[in-house]
C-alpha cells in the first residue's frame, strides 16, 4: 500500500480519536455507512440469477475446466 496512503490513515485516526464534536462524528458515520454498499444489490436481476446458476452448476459438479474454456472463449481471447 502506498505510504503517503497509511500516512493519511494515521493522521485520520489520531484526528478522529481527539474529536468531541458529536454532529461531525455523526456526519462521518451516515458516509460511511453510504461507501458500504453492497455490489450484490447493486447488479441487475439477471446478472444476480446468472451467478446463482453458476454457483447451483459448481455444487453439482457442472464444471469446465479452464484449458476446455480457453479453447472454446479463444477466437475472443
């Protein structure tokens, strides 16, 4: 990870452990809470159903391998 990164992080962290300004910890939290979506309610119904399919497929041994897919997939490789 980048240092300047994890210098940000840490200097956020020693920031937010001085703060007493209940408003502002409030305000942090609803972003926070806004960034956690989850990808799985953000994708559309069929590509939800697709990968339902493809994960029923695996549990029920319905698999390919990889070198089968890459000679079937190569002319778009």
């Amino acid at each position: 990870m980048d240092i300047n990164l994890q210098n940000k992080k840490i200097e956020l962290i020693q920031w937010l452990s001085t703060l007493n300004d209940v408003s502002l910890i409030d305000k942090l939290i609803k972003i926070r809470e806004k960034e956690k979506t989850d990808w799985w309610n953000e994708i559309s119904v069929a590509e939800r159903e697709s990968i339902k399919k493809g994960l029923l497929d695996a549990e029920n041994g319905k698999l390919t391998s990889h070198s089968n897919a890459k000679k079937i997939y190569e002319k778009w490789l």
